[in-house]
C-alpha cells in the first residue's frame, strides 16, 4: 500500500548502516577514499566513528552499497563488510512510524556483479508484533521465505548457527540481501537484515567470481 | 521456566558469533593469536573464515568475548569487532525448538572492565510471534526496556538510526549487552543482539576508558 508514511524512503526510514574494515596499515586512506569516491546517487549519508548511515531508496541503496563494495574489493586488500538494512522504523529510541503504516512495497532492486567473489554470514529479521492483513506473524515462515529466495538466486550456500551462509559474486550477495529484506518487507512493516562480507580473504586463495 | 529446552545451553540455542578485524598488515597473526590464547572456558569453539561461533552459558560467553576483546585492545591496533548473540532458536534454517520450549531465565552475568575505551553501536531483536505467559508481543517496548538498562548502566550514549550507541569500557560495553539480551530474553524466547565496536580508533585520540 502506498500513503503518506510509505511513499518516501526516509519517511518509511529505508536505509543502511555500513561498517568497512581494511585489513592493511593504510586502512584510513583506503576507508575514506572509498566512501569519498563513490557516487552518493539520491542517498542521504552521514559518516561515524563506528559506521556510516545512508539513508533513501532500496535502489540507491542497493547501488551504493555495490560500488562501495567494488571499490574495496579492487584495493585488493583483505577487507571485512557489515552491513545493517532497515526499513519501516525510523527515529531513534521508538518508532516515529505508528503500527499499522506500512507496508511498503517496491520493485526488488537489480544488482550488478562487480567480478570479486565474496562469502558471507547474512541474517533477516521481521519485527512484526500483530496481524497485518489477515497474516499472522510467524518471523521462521518468513526467514525460510528469504534463504528460499537465496537459494533461487544462486548464492545459497548452506546454514550456520544463526545465519545463512552466501557465497558468490559479491555484487550478487548483496542484491540477495536486498531482495529478501524487500520481500519480507511487502507483509512486514519492520525488516532489518545484517550481512558479514569477507573480501580478498587469504583463507580464499582460489576464489573467483 | 525450566525445562528440557531452557536448561542446557547448548541445546536452548545460547551462543555468539564474532567477528575480529584487524586494521593493520600482520592482521592474521594478531586476529588468530588472540582466538588461539583466550581461554574458551566451558563453550564449544569454531572458527570460519567470515566469523568464529562460540556456543555455551552466557556467563562464559560475556567471560570470553571481554578477554578476546582485551587481547586484541591490547596490540594497540585499530580493530572493528561485530558480535551477534542469540538464544532461543538452535539449529539451521530452522528452529529446532517448538514454540514454547522457553523463556530460559539466567542471573545476569557479570562483566569486568579492562581498561580500554570503546565506541560502539548495539540493536536488540526481540522475535516474538505470539502470547507467552499472558504477556502480548511488543518487540519496542522491550527493545526500550533494554536501553533504559543500559542508561542505568552509565554505558548509554545516545539513540541513532537503527542503533543505540554506547561507549565507555569496551568490558562494560559486553556486559551491558550481554544484561539487555538476558533480560529480554526472561519473556521471549527468541532474542538476537548485534553489536559492531570500534577499538582504538584515531577517531578517538583522547579517549580513556
């Protein structure tokens, strides 16, 4: 459904946290240089001390988080990536969004393989406290929607204590990611998903995307 | 309560995954030394190349990741360390338990200080589908109640998108989260925390624990 609270991204609090660790003495330059260099596109983005926020649509996001990934992964420096993907609760300590506002349904993002292979630690969680057109909430049926939308994708590799393991082209892993926080996203107003990236990992000597 | 599910940690689902990023050219050295002299007291220990799982009592949980956290603070090195905690749903792709085999009820553990400051973004996922002892899912209510316990704590800092950020000793830090996911977890059976910490940081060039 579309209306006041859902139709803008911000308003819906669509966005991500993203945390980039460089595994290399020159970490600051490689760090800020990537975040620097990458094109915000419609995103609102504020850098911490402990991650960046960016704010705005699932696309922009999708797209930002890949050539920021992209343009790690090209230092060829081992690197590890979290990402935290929000939606449906914006504000800081409660919701400024009353139940019942959303859901937001959007068109999954399409992703680009960027050529660097990844593995990745990826879990999905729907916060749905009460019916929400007629559905019950039942957060495992909804995880278990996700990892089968994963599997349709490619990049499934198999189930670890408490995430999914992804393998893949990393480009790939992350619009896997996206696709199943949109997807639960269209019964459940409040989704956040997280994913762990290691990058140009030593324990990856033969890995290609 | 305590049951067959709640009583053994193990099988109740009690553990964390953690990752270590070391932000320096010896990284492998530093991040495999400080998993390989820690003490692993009572948990059960496996390492991957995204993340190590340690499963086990919360009390040897909080007992492990504050030493393997003082072990990496002490190199002097920038590092990123990113914990998620879970209890309440053992096994893969989906819970082994039934809905209904918890609540499991612990003392709060203890933590230590190690003399150490750190920054740090921590998010609560209460996962709660339905009625337990006559208590109506709320998941931000409780998340609410987790964070007026780290306010008591003196580790709460201030609310940003998706996180609360805390900061002080990086071992109150655990401690504090560690507290908030018990506490939670005294009416919900399904509990998951993230945190992502940031350690000796040259964004933090006057900081004292």
């Amino acid at each position: 459904m579309t209306n006041q609270f859902t139709a803008e991204p911000l308003r819906f609090g669509v966005g991500a946290r993203v945390g980039v660790a460089v595994m290399s003495d020159d970490f600051a330059e490689v760090i800020l240089g990537a975040l620097r260099d990458v094109d915000p596109r419609g995103l609102t983005i504020s850098t911490g001390d402990v991650s960046t926020w960016a704010g705005g649509s699932e696309e922009d996001l999708l797209g930002w988080l890949t050539d920021l990934g992209a343009a790690v992964a090209a230092t060829g420096h081992h690197a590890a990536i979290t990402v935290q993907l929000s939606r449906g609760c914006p504000g800081e300590v409660a919701c400024e969004l009353p139940g019942g506002a959303g859901p937001r349904v959007v068109e999954t993002p399409r992703g680009r393989d960027v050529g660097t292979w990844a593995a990745a630690e990826w879990a999905i969680y729907p916060l749905a406290d009460d019916v929400r057109a007629g559905v019950e909430p039942d957060h495992m049926r909804d995880i278990e929607a996700a990892i089968e939308l994963a599997r349709e994708l490619g990049t499934f590799r198999g189930s670890e204590h408490f995430v999914t393991r992804l393998e893949g082209d990393l480009g790939a892993i992350l619009a896997t990611v996206v696709a199943g926080w949109t997807m639960v996203g269209r019964s459940v107003q409040h989704v956040v998903a997280h994913l762990s990236i290691s990058l140009n990992s030593p324990s990856h000597p033969h890995a290609a995307a």
